[in-house]
C-alpha cells in the first residue's frame, strides 16, 4: 500500500471511530410519570483525539482551498484552524505580499471560517 493511500485510510479509520462512538443514555424513569419534561439526554463531551481529528480535518480543508487558489500553488502555507470556533491561522513564507492578501481571502471562503489571522512572511530574494 503507498504512503498516500495508508495515510487517508488511518485518517478515514480514526474519523469514523471518533464519531461512531457516541454513548447513548436511556432515562432513568423510576417515578413512572409521563411527563415528557422529566426524560433528560445526557450527551458525552467530545474527546481530546475526536477534537484534533476536527480540527486537523478542518484545517485541510483550508489548506485545499488556498492550494487551488491561482498565484499560491507554490507557496508554503500551513493552516492551523479550529474546527468549532472557525477561526485559522495562516503561517509560512510566501513570495510577494500580494500571496497575503489572496490567502487570507482563499481561507475566509471556506465554509465554516469565521476569522482569519495571518503569520505569512515575506520570503527574501537572493541570497549572498
């Protein structure tokens, strides 16, 4: 199996073992009234693993659509996003400060976005 394809198989696996495991509570009825207020649903707090596989899934998203956005092909972008407040945070280097402005817009069109914080540098040119 290639690198590529264990890799989004270990993510698939890990994302549906987050999410499939979801603990139901039944209501506890000892009093025998059939009031519908006195059911109550207890929902479990998400886990530590199932909040870094939203956000690192969050993030890839962001880093999608800034990749596929023209004159930031070739730029090194790292997206760090927080998948339940939806706020991103660009860092890496770019070219030009016209890269800037295109990736924070490339990142706040994606769904789910809320705020955008950019860390980019500019990437001095030549080198003695």
């Amino acid at each position: 199996m290639k690198l590529p394809q264990l890799v989004v198989s270990s993510g698939l696996a890990i994302a549906v073992a987050a999410f499939a495991y979801t603990p139901a509570f039944a209501a506890n009825s000892t009093t025998g009234a059939s009031d519908s207020t006195a059911a109550t649903s207890v929902q479990a707090a998400p886990t530590k693993k199932s909040v870094r596989a939203a956000n690192r899934a969050f993030s890839k998203t962001v880093q999608k659509a800034i990749f596929k956005t023209k004159g930031l092909e070739h730029t090194t972008i790292s997206v760090f996003g927080n998948a339940k407040t939806g706020h991103v945070t660009l860092a890496g280097q770019i070219m030009s400060e016209d890269q800037d402005g295109l990736a924070v817009d490339a990142a706040k069109q994606v769904q789910g976005v809320t705020s955008v914080s950019s860390k980019l540098t500019l990437r001095e040119q030549g080198g003695s």
